[in-house]
C-alpha cells in the first residue's frame, strides 16, 4: 500500500527542490547578468535561424553578434536573401542597396583536350583528396580545374554538372550564389560574378607565360591585348592578368575578340548588343587615331636630332596595338 | 594500493565501461556533435566539467539530505532537477566571470543540460556505493571516456565525408552508426584489461 504521507512528504521535498533552484536561477540571472547588445536579441529574431553557418560565423546568433559588432555584411546571409537584409539594416541603421544577383564562375577553361597533363590519378575521386596526394594537382597548370567535381557534388540547387569536357559547367539561371562551390573548390577557382557581367576571364593561371603556353593551350599568356583593346578602361592589371571593373565594363567584347587565346569569354553565350558594339569601335578607332597622331608627333619632333633614322615612315604605318 | 586502485577505476570507466560504446549513455551528444573535431573538443570539455561537478553535487546531496530524510528514492527525479539547474547557474556564471570561456564552451552546456551521461553518472556513482573520492575520479574518468570516443569518432566522420565511395545511400548518419558499431566491437578489446 502507498502511504499517502510518503506521496505528500515526496512532493513537498521535490516542489521545495524545485522552488530552491528556481530561487537560484533567478537570482544568479540577476546577480550575473551581462549586459548584452539589445540589438543583438532584435537580430537573432529576424534570423532564420538554421544556424546555418553559411556566413562564416557560428550560427545565427554569432551572425548577429558580428553584424552588431561591424564585422560582418548585412547582406551575408543567404538564406534569408535579400529580405533578411533589409531588416537587418533597418534595425542597425544601414542603408542596404538591393543585392545584385550574382553567379559562379570558373576561372579556368583547361578541358582534358587543351590542358596538358602533369600526373596520371587514379585514387579517390574528388578533388580534396587528389591535392592531399598531388598538392600541385594533376595537370600541368597548378590553377587548372581537376575535374573531379567537389563543387558539383555539394551545389544545392543543381546549378553545377560535370560536363563531357571535364569542367564544370554552371547554370546561372539556377545559380543564387550561395557560395558552398567557391568554398569546397580546394583550389579557388570558382568565383561569384554579377550576373549582368558578359565578360570574363576564365583562366587562373599563375605561371609564367612561356610555362603557361606549354601547360596549356587556352591558357592567359599575359599579352595584355585585351587592355589595348578596351576604349572603357574597363579592365586593369594585377600584375599576371586583367581584371574587369565592373562599373566600367559594357560588354562590347572587343577583348574577347582580341583575345588570341580564348580565355577571355562571353558568359553563358552572351552576345553584345550591335550599338553597343559600334560605339566601342569608334571610340576604340577615335583613340588609335590620337595615339597614332601623338606618336607621330613625338616622332617628328624626335626625329630632326639624329641624322634621320631610315625605319622611321614604315614603324609608323601599321598600329602595333 | 590506493592509487592503483584510483588508476584502475579511471582505466575502467574510460576504455572498459565506456560511456557510449559499452552502456549507450550520451548516444545524442555522440551522433550530433561529431561532424567536426573541433566542435567534438569543445563538447568533450564541457562534458567532462559538467558531468564531474554534477555528481559530486549530486553525491552530497544524496548523502547529506536525501538519505538522511528517507528520500533516497526520489534521487533520480531529484538530481534530475538539481543538474539541469546546476548546468544553467553555471553557464551564467561563465558568462558573467570568463567571456572567453563562455565562447569556447557556452553553445554546449546547454545541449547537455539534460543529457543522460550527466544523469548516469550521478545515478551510477549512487548505485555502486562510491565514496566521495571515488565519485569524484569515476565521474572524471567516464567523462573522459566519452570525450575521447566523441573526439576519435569526429575524427572518422571527417574522413568519411572525404570520401566519395561511401554509397550515397549510406552517407551521414547511417555510415556514422555503421561506424560507431565498429568502434564499440573494438573497444570491446577493452574488455579484459582491468575487473572491477
């Protein structure tokens, strides 16, 4: 038989427990309390809250606590997009433009066919696992895409296919840039572009030109024709390649055309638009033109102090630009 | 005679009578925090500080109020509460007293507030008869345990996620407990190595 005291003497004791340790929880939340960014609550309410880790930091309310902070971008969190951005600026106070929608891109265009290889891999097939056997990888070019597909494999939204070519090919109507790709390529080749750019470069490569030509056939050899043949001064150089400056850029592609070895490329097949077009040829004809009448110029004012250099009619004739 | 007989409890709970592999306590912890070694490290030291002070809380207060008011029978409900209250002051006063503390160990003391392995340690400790000291170490030791068999098997699992010849099928949690099943036959080499 139960004895109904034991019942009342258990309850007592164990609600007396309870009671006690409540006492202490609240009075320790009192006592230790930590004065905490009211910000940093309001935040972690407007975040999704899938702790995701998408934006580098630890989870939704590390997120918060950096955006508090200033050390991170308001617009860095995917999921919620560019609602999610909003709010967040709202509540610190930012202005945040409307996130322009960005792709992936690979920086290389080094298919089986025009790359050379370097080493035969025949382990397991992923990427990580053929730079931690082969750390300059398997073709000759250490910046050319191992084809073994780690950026397919983690893409959410199916935007990524391993083409028959042996590089990955993006699909930038399903593309929203969240970024996993960029950073499960071991070696850095996917990049996020705006989706409005046309042009780009699709090679990495950091050898030295004359390497460059002989590991692989597409490959930038740093001519540096695409910077003279730009009339937007809309692509500068890094010290190994051109880098487009987006709010320069209008797509004409006359770098693409000048480009002799076909790593500069329209993105997803774009074409330029024909007045576009037109006009950069003018420019770019305007501009060869003062070139030309200023080397010509300098040229003649050069040309009375020795006693006339026979080349000097025929370097002027064809524009070496 | 003392101390070795010291060692060999702390032997016993780490590689014996392991926490996970050997009696299926803090199975949660074990599956969930197991992605990467450095999340794996940060759980196992919060584990182990969680686990040692809640049963040697549990132990005086087991032998100091409920036996002596006849309540021994209500300790599990009771330590229940006590560490789950115990877990939560203490997080408050990390936070309050070492920030940086608070940031390597704060997301997970909460995940383990009431988690079975704290509760059987303080139960079993109970159960066995333990002295105070013998609380203190075996509590250690089976915390340790558990750190040491979370942290090996993050260190699998990050392997295994390189690896693309796992079966789709398999990949993430059903490759995880094929794997902890091997790791358990293994530690049952242990089993000979120290009677207790």
């Amino acid at each position: 038989m139960i004895d109904p005291q034991v019942v009342i003497v258990s309850a007592a004791s164990l609600g007396s427990v309870g009671i006690a340790s409540a006492a202490l929880l609240a009075g320790a939340s009192r006592f230790f309390k930590v004065e905490t960014d009211p910000r940093v609550e309001a935040l972690i309410a407007i975040l999704p809250g899938a702790n995701c880790g998408g934006c580098g930091f630890p989870g939704c309310s590390g997120f918060a606590q950096a955006l508090v902070d200033g050390k991170a971008e308001v617009t860095a969190c995917s999921p919620g997009g560019a609602d999610v951005a909003k709010q967040i600026g709202a509540v610190l106070g930012r202005e945040v433009a409307d996130r322009a929608r960005a792709v992936v891109r690979l920086r290389c265009s080094g298919t089986r066919a025009v790359a050379a290889p370097r080493v035969e891999y025949g382990g397991v097939d992923s990427c990580r696992a053929l730079l931690l056997v082969s750390p300059a990888g398997s073709k000759a070019c250490p910046r050319g895409c191992e084809g073994l597909g780690d950026c397919v494999r983690v893409c959410l939204f199916g935007a990524l296919r391993m083409g028959e070519n042996g590089l990955p090919a993006v699909d930038e109507q399903k593309c929203t840039a969240c970024g996993q790709c960029v950073t499960a390529c071991p070696k850095h080749l996917i990049a996020i572009e705006p989706y409005d750019s046309t042009v780009f470069l699709a090679c990495s490569t950091d050898l030295a030109p004359k390497d460059a030509r002989q590991a692989c056939q597409v490959a930038c050899l740093a001519c540096r024709l695409c910077l003279k043949a730009c009339p937007h001064d809309a692509l500068v150089w890094d010290g190994r390649r051109p880098v487009r400056v987006d709010d320069k850029c209008v797509g004409c592609g006359l770098c693409v055309d000048a480009c002799k070895q076909g790593v500069l490329v329209y993105a997803r097949g774009a074409v330029p638009e024909p007045g576009v077009r037109a006009q950069a040829e003018r420019l770019l004809a305007e501009r060869k033109a003062v070139e030309a009448a200023r080397k010509a110029a300098a040229k003649a004012a050069a040309a009375p102090q020795p006693a006339a250099p026979p080349e000097t009619p025929a370097g002027d004739g064809p524009a070496p630009a | 005679m003392e101390i070795a007989h010291y060692l060999q409890l702390v032997l016993w709970a780490i590689l014996v009578n392991n926490f996970v592999l050997a009696q299926f306590l803090g199975i949660c912890p074990f599956l969930g925090v197991s992605r990467k070694i450095e999340s794996a490290i940060g759980m196992s030291i919060a584990v182990v500080f969680v686990i040692t002070a809640a049963s040697v809380i549990c132990w005086l207060l087991y032998y100091t109020v409920l036996l002596p008011f006849h309540l021994g029978f209500l300790r599990t409900i009771v330590f229940i509460l006590v560490i789950a209250a115990l877990v939560q002051f203490v997080e408050m006063v990390i936070r309050k007293v070492s920030p940086s503390l608070f940031q390597a160990l704060g997301i997970y003391l909460p995940l383990i507030t009431t988690n079975c392995a704290v509760l059987g340690a303080a139960l079993l400790a109970i159960t066995k008869d333990f002295n105070f000291m013998k609380t203190l170490v075996y509590a250690l030791g089976s915390s340790i345990g558990f750190g040491l068999v979370l942290v090996l098997f993050a260190g699998i699992r990050q392997r295994l996620d390189i690896v693309p010849a796992v079966p789709r099928i398999l990949r993430g949690m059903p490759i995880a407990l094929v794997t902890s099943a091997i790791l358990a036959l293994a530690f049952l080499g242990f089993a000979g190595l120290v009677k207790m």
